[in-house]
C-alpha cells in the first residue's frame, strides 16, 4: 500500500508537469468512458433494473395469438380468463383489466374550488387481486378493491394515482368519500394510491391515458355470463408465475389448453387458425423492440473507448520515448522492470480515473438531454439516470482501460536497454533509431486499429442514415400536411342509442368546416401511424377463407363527414360516403385498393358484397361503393392489412380521431374548435390535439434516436481516429529530423519528402480502411432489421466512408509532412 501510495503521489505531479499531455489523455478516455456510461445507464435502466414490483422476475403478461391470421398480439375475452384460471396450474395468481380513455365531469377541484372543465383521463378497469400481485398492499389513502367488487351491483368506486390526487384535485385531504363523475357515471373516492405506484402503457399496454398512465383505477365487476363469453376479445392478462415455474414449462403447459380448446370449440378455434396463449415476462414486454437498438449502441460505443484507448496508448508511447533516460536512470539506481511497470501502470490507471470523473460529469449531461429530446416511446425513459450501478461501472470501466491502454507502452519502457538509452539521451533526437523502420511497429498497429474501428462505425451509421432518409422519403398515402387531429369520445347518460351519437358527430363536422381556414372535417376510429387499430372477421361473396378458416382478416374502419378529403387519401374507382348512406339505406362499405387487387385483381369491385363476421355470420351484406388508396396504418416500414371503411352513419361509434383540414396553420385551429364543442356539448372534452405531420415525424422517432446516437458516436470515433493519426505522424516526424535531415542533405527535394510523409500516412490509412471495410462487410449483417430499403452492404455507403476516411487521412498526413518538408539540414545535423 506504501508503494501504490507513493507510486500514485509520483504520477499525479508527473502529469502535472506535463498539462498539455495530461489534457489530451484525459480528454479522450472523457469522451470514450462518458459515452459507454451514458449508455449504459439506459442499458442498466430498462434490461438490467427490475420493475418497481414484488417478484417481478415471476411477472408475466398473456398475448392471444393467431400465427395463421398474422396476429401475433391481441387481447383475450373474459371466457379465456376463465379458461386460463382454471385449468392452467403454473399460476400463482391471475388477474384481468381494461383500458380506456374516459370523460372526467362535474369533479370537485379540491379546497373548495368549483368544479373544473371536463378531462379525458387514462382509465384502467382491473379484478381486485391485480394492486396485491404487484405488491401494493397499503394504499397512501383509504383502501384498495375488495373481492365483493368484482361482480355486478357493488357500489360504483375508484382509486386515484397519487398524481392525479395532486395535480387534478389540489391534494386534498377530504378526498375520500367525495364523488367524481366518469362517463356520466358518478363514482366514490375510496383510496389514493402511494407516488411510488406506476403501471405505464408498456406495463399494461391497452390504450389508455394522454400520458399512456393509468390516472384513475375502477373495480372490474365480471358481467353474467362471463365465463361463457368469447366473443369480445378486449382484456388484458397479467400473472405471477408459481415460484419454481419457469416462463418455459408455463407456456408448454399453455400450448396444450390451446390445443383443448381448439378441439372443444372449433366454431371459435378453428384448427388452421393456429391459436396460441403466448406468455411474455412482463421486463420483456416493457423493452420490446428497445432491446436489439440498446445493444448496437452498447457496441458502437464499445468501439469508441477502444478508439480513445489507442489515442492515448500512442500518446504515452510517444512520451515515453521522451522518459528513457529517466527510466534508464533508475534502472541503474536498482529499480527492477516489475516496480517501473507498476509505477507506469500506477500513473496510466490514474489518468482513466481522472477521464472517468469527466466521462460522469459528460454521462450526466447526455443522460440530461436524452430525457429532453429523447422519445417518448423509449419505455421508463424517465428512470434513466447515473446510479450507483453506472458509477460501479464506470469505475471498473476506468480501471480495465487504465490496463489496457498503459500496459504496452509500460513494458516497452520497462524493458528498455539500459546503454542505449543512457546513450541515446546525450544524442536528442538522434537515437531515436529508424523512425520509418520496425520501431513504430506498434504505433502504427494502434492507427491501424483506430481507422479500422471507425470504418466500421461509420458504415453502420452511414447505412441506418440511407435507410432513414429511404423511410422519409415513402408515401404514407395520405397528405399530412395541414392537418390537425383530435381525440373526441361521446361518453355518458346522453349517447346511451346510436342516433344520438350519428347526429352529435354530425352536427360537430358541419361546425368545424365552417371555422374559417377549414377546408374538410370528418373523423375515423383507427387514426393511421398513432398505435391505434382494430381488425375483425370478414366474409367476401362468392370468396372462400383460407383453407381450415371460416373467415378473412381484415383492418375495420369507421369514417364520418369528409375524412378521406381531408386526409387528401386519393379515390380509385366508385365514390365516398355521403348523406344518402344513414341507418335505413343499403348497407355500404369502401375498400382500399390493396384489398381490391388481392380479390378483385382484374375487375372493378365496385358492386360486390362483403360482411363482417365469418361464412356462417348473419350481419348485413354491405355493399361495395368506392375503392380509396391503400394508407400505412400500422408504421411506414411495415405493410398493412387489406382494409375496409364503414360509415358512422351506419355503425354509430363513440370514440373518434377527428382530422381537419385548413389552409392556415393547423395548431391555431385549436381554440375555435373548443368553442364550437362547448356549444354542442360543455361537458365533451377534446383531448390529444395533435397535427398529422407531428404524428408522422413521431412515429419515426424512435428509430431517429437511434440513428442520431449512432452518428454522434462515429463522428466521435472518426474525431479520435484524425487525431491519432495525426499524432503518429507529428511524432515520426519530429523523432525524425536527424533522417529527414540527412536525406535532404544527401539530396532530397522537398517535394520528395512530403512524398515520403504523406506516403506513410496513407499506407496506414488503407491498411486501416481494408480491414475495416472486411469488419463492416461482416458485422452489418447484424444491424439488417434495422434496415430500409438499402442492403447491408450497401456499395455506395462502402465507397463512400472508404474515401472520406482516406481524404481524412491526407489532410492529417499532409499537416506534418509539409512541415517535414521545410527542415533545414544544417539545422537537424547540428542539434545531432
């Protein structure tokens, strides 16, 4: 410990006599340990820290799945929970819920305000045991649910989140007891829940909630009949694993009661459909898709330390030329290779720790910024932060790369020969021996290195850039530009019929197109690229299912007033609805053209007949009227289902995404439309404004965030590879000037020794590309999902980093030889 002690007093002042040394190094390790800090305090976030709940290891969420009608993830209806409680044992406890998007009225403000302006909320219907299975057994307020509210007739109750007790009702105090009203349906306070609970869309992934969180908690009273109900497939499922079950043994068990309840209810089930139970623990289901994206920039920022490794590994070479005779002296003095390479170690490790106490502080203003413009659909980004994990890591980070950059250069030094160096102090520059020879082997590795790596980062960024810019340029098929959304719901005791809710809807589009810069209103249920969907069975006339099904599936819509106008989605044969389309007429449906070409390929299908429901339904024919361009629903990378269009005026529903129009700018629109809504109905509140461009650009925003990082970190490695080449070269160049001397004085042009520099410059800079462009060719193949529309190895992209890496190369290359070039002969022989 004495000796660690002395050792690490002995570096700290020889590195403060050397600031200009000591500020590059730390400088680079900053860079290189703050980024892989900063990432892996993500990482660390959503992979590595379990969710706020007890047992969440044994947390799992179910997915009804149909493989052979390419759904991969939809909900269960309450006959299936049954299914499931009763005859699956691997269960410790399950549980059922709902979400939705609810209307909050006539609420108390708190403190003895008066009642504020109508909100929609996020709502979330859960069975009584769901709180208690996640380990919230003690409310902050009040109580939890209890058993007796989970069947029909209980007294109409709620819960509140702590945040909605404080930000919507001033937390009061006397909150339990009073009542607020949900959908027209007045309801008692009975419990507030601790600021600790959370249950995010990710955790719980109906949608509900402006801000994706469930604001509010009602009992989820089991309707009569429940257990025998498999037609409404709306809930979701959530359990706890029995301790010494894995995830695998549960869904073997769960394969088999599917294959049961094929054989018992083929009518629902049928045998090709392919119907699976699937069990997904519940930390996956929260990282998604997140996961493949955090381990690319876990290695890219890998590279990048590496990089800043090799910076500084050059750097202490370079100095340690520089500290021969000093090493040399104290090899005489009887200092052994172990104790001096000890001490070089000693003073390299010290160097990362001070590049790690900046790499925190560079950590913690990323991590800053990336809860500002990070988007909101990485899942629990506000849970990203530097903890004591990051920390632990970022010590060890520093210590392993405090090793592995100042080992090399500390045994070269160490085994340094005493009499030539001793030799060789008295002789400056001239000893330092065949500068452009086998001397700087090593350095040159390191450049090599260096290049190698930002090759390979760079092509990687290059191509997510091309396929980025690909997914921007692609037709979404719809113009959404000059268009501004809204969510609106009919909700409560005045839209109990059908009727009401047509006329109300009605009335709101004939308002909102005469607010002056509106040129076309209308609403539909499923706005494309905002996550919201709804498919069902179909049967075409005259047209077979697949073979084992009794049904098509297909993307159900319902539209009212001028949608496809506003949207400008383009019309391709027949006509849109209009007012001749209501509740007595013919029953009448619109398709999009993928739907026609996958049925109708060389006719048009204007005329013929579809319904909804399987080949033994009893629904209405609906009559075919127009057909419309096909839109991306689901994301622009992905292709839609066929799809087809229903009038609100045929099938009333409650719930709409009103779109508008205007020729000025769409967010100004905003406070008109709330004037024309209070005048129809005070008690209607709009919420989730939003304009299609915004929807649009957000749907790409998690995968710009990726391909920003990515950027940002090949820009940092080519940064840190330019700098290492130009200090190799710098260095060569002035350990050199004995050789450069002599050869100019033996007759060298200028001319030829620039030629000389920049030559070896550039033999370094392509050795350095080639193996890099062998690694990319290699390990893009691992970034292929992330692709669009560009193939991993993508030529232009391989060209065109190969050539910015060597034009890069010159100008480093060309700074020191030109000054090589200027050295005066009698000068360099003279100091020799």
């Amino acid at each position: 410990m004495t000796n660690l002690l002395r050792d690490l007093r002995y570096s700290l002042r020889s590195l403060a006599k050397n600031p200009g040394f000591a500020a590059a190094a730390i400088l680079s390790l900053a860079i290189g340990i703050g980024a892989n800090t900063a990432i892996f305090s993500i990482v660390n976030s959503l992979l590595l820290r379990p969710l706020p709940y007890k047992s969440a290891d044994r947390l799992v969420i179910l997915w009804n799945r149909s493989p052979g009608l390419g759904i991969t993830q939809d909900w269960f209806s309450t006959a299936q929970f049954y299914d499931i409680k009763t005859r699956h044992s691997g269960f410790a406890d399950l549980a059922i819920a709902y979400g939705t998007n609810d209307n909050l009225t006539e609420s108390a403000a708190g403190n003895g305000t008066s009642a504020r302006e109508p909100e929609r909320v996020g709502v979330i219907r859960i069975s009584s045991n769901l709180l208690p299975m996640l380990g919230y057994t003690k409310p902050l307020m009040g109580r939890l649910f209890n058993t007796s509210e989970d069947f029909t007739g209980a007294n109409p109750t709620a819960i509140l989140s702590h945040g909605t007790w404080t930000q919507r009702f001033g937390s009061d105090p006397q909150i339990l007891g009073k009542s607020i009203t949900i959908n027209g349906v007045p309801r008692e306070v009975v419990g507030v829940l601790p600021k600790s609970f959370v249950l995010p869309r990710e955790t719980m992934p109906t949608l509900y909630g402006p801000e994706n969180q469930a604001e509010i908690l009602l009992p989820f009273p089991m309707p009569p009949g429940a257990a025998e109900n498999r037609d409404n497939e709306d809930y979701n499922i959530i359990g706890k694993l029995k301790p010494h079950v894995s995830p695998v043994q549960a869904q073997a068990e769960m394969d088999a009661l599917t294959a049961s309840l094929r054989r018992d209810h083929p009518h629902n089930y049928p045998a090709n459909g392919g119907l699976t139970f699937g069990i997904v623990p519940l930390q996956e289901q929260v990282v998604g898709d997140s996961r493949r994206t955090l381990m690319v920039l876990l290695g890219a920022v890998g590279f990048v330390l590496l990089i800043a490794c090799a910076n500084v590994a050059n750097l202490l070479l370079s100095r340690a030329v520089g500290r021969q005779k000093e090493i040399a002296v104290r090899t005489a003095l009887g200092a052994n290779a172990r104790r001096i390479t000890l001490q070089l170690l000693t003073e390299s490790v010290a160097l990362a720790l001070c590049g790690g106490v900046l790499g925190v502080l560079l950590a913690m203003a990323s991590v800053h910024w990336i809860h500002i413009l990070g988007p909101k659909s990485v899942p629990r980004l506000g849970d990203i932060g530097i903890d004591l994990a990051a920390l632990a890591f970022t010590v060890g980070l520093s210590m392993i790369s405090g090793i592995v950059f100042g080992l090399a250069p500390a045994l070269r030094v160490a085994r340094a020969d005493l009499h030539s160096s001793l030799g060789d102090g008295a002789r400056g520059s001239a000893g330092s021996g065949a500068v452009w020879g086998r001397g700087n082997n090593l350095r040159r590795l390191l450049v090599i290195t260096q290049l190698a790596l930002s090759v390979i980062l760079l092509i990687g960024a290059g191509l997510l850039i091309r396929s980025f810019a690909s997914l921007e340029r692609v037709s979404p098929g719809f113009n959404p530009q000059g268009v501004l959304t809204l969510e609106l719901t009919t909700n409560g005791k005045k839209y109990k019929d059908g009727p009401t809710v047509v006329e109300t809807y009605r009335l709101l589009n004939q308002r909102f197109e005469n607010i002056p810069g509106v040129t076309a209103a209308g609403a539909i249920t499923s706005l494309p690229l905002s996550e919201m969907f709804a498919w069902g069975p179909l049967t075409i006339e005259g047209r077979m299912p697949p073979p084992g099904e009794n049904f098509i599936n297909a993307d159900e819509r319902v539209v009212e007033g001028h949608y496809f106008e506003a949207m400008q989605i383009p019309l391709r044969h027949g006509r849109f609805f209009n007012d001749q389309d209501n509740a007595k007429s013919q029953r009448v449906a619109i398709i999009d053209d993928y739907f026609a070409s996958q049925f109708w390929p060389d006719e048009n299908p204007v005329g013929k007949r579809i319904r909804t429901g399987g080949l033994d339904s009893k629904d209405a024919w609906l009559e075919i009227v127009g057909v419309v361009g096909q839109i991306k629903q689901d994301s622009l990378d992905a292709s839609s289902r066929i799809a087809f269009y229903m009038p609100q005026s045929q099938y009333p529903t409650q719930a709409m995404n009103v779109v508008l129009r205007s020729d000025v700018a769409p967010a100004s629109l905003t406070s008109a439309i709330k004037a024309q809504l209070r005048e129809v109905d005070p008690d209607l509140p709009i919420y989730n404004v939003r304009t299609m461009d915004g929807r649009v650009q957000e749907s790409l925003a998690r995968r710009r965030f990726g391909v920003v990082m990515l950027s940002l970190f090949a820009m940092l490695a080519l940064a840190l590879a330019t700098i290492g080449i130009y200090g190799v070269m710098a260095y060569m160049v002035g350990q050199g000037t004995r050789e450069i001397g002599i050869r100019v004085a033996l007759g060298a042009l200028p001319r030829d020794i620039l030629r000389m520099v920049v030559g070896q410059g550039m033999a370094l800079a392509l050795t350095g590309v080639a193996v890099g462009l062998v690694g990319a060719f290699t390990l893009t193949r691992l970034i292929r999902s992330f692709l669009f529309g560009v193939r991993p190895s993508d030529p232009v992209t391989f060209l065109a980093i190969a050539g910015v890496l060597a034009l890069i190369t010159l100008v480093a290359s060309y700074i020191p030889a030109r000054r090589a070039s200027r050295i005066d002969p009698m000068v360099s022989l003279r100091s020799d």
